[in-house]
C-alpha cells in the first residue's frame, strides 16, 4: 500500500510539474505571438512602400519605353519614305 502511495505522489507531483511548465510555455507563446505581429506588421509597411514606388518605377519606364518605340517606329517610317523619294 505504501509503494502505491509513493507512486500516486509522484504522479501527481510529475503532472503538477508538467502543468506549471505548460502554463510557462503558453505565457511564452503568447508573448512571441504578440510580438510577431507587431514587428512583421512594421516590417510590411516597410516593404509595401518600397513595392509602391518600385511599381511607380516601373510603370513610368513602360510609358517611357512605349513612348521611344512610338518614336523609331516614326523615324523608320520617316527614313523609309525619305529612302523612297
């Protein structure tokens, strides 16, 4: 009867511990759940900004570049008829 004592206190003795440390452990989760948040959500804002004016570039090179082909296709146009007078 006294082994089965023994055993049942420490049982209860390990799940104690386990719970102690499960409630450790979800502290710690949420503390880095909340922190990851706020930190990519920085980080994002960083970046989208980047990608606005990246895509503003980029958008402005395309007319630029539509602009130019606009142009030599003109002057082709130019040379070939000047080449047929």
């Amino acid at each position: 009867m006294s082994d089965l004592n023994d055993r049942l206190a420490s049982y209860i003795e390990k799940v104690r511990f386990l719970e102690a440390q499960n409630r450790k452990l979800a502290v710690d989760l949420e503390f880095l759940r909340t922190r990851w948040g706020r930190d990519t959500g920085n980080i994002r804002e960083m970046y989208e900004a980047d990608l606005k004016q990246a895509r503003k570039l980029i958008e402005d090179t395309n007319h630029q570049r539509d602009d130019l082909e606009m142009q030599i296709k003109a002057l082709r146009d130019e040379i070939s008829s000047a080449k047929r007078k």
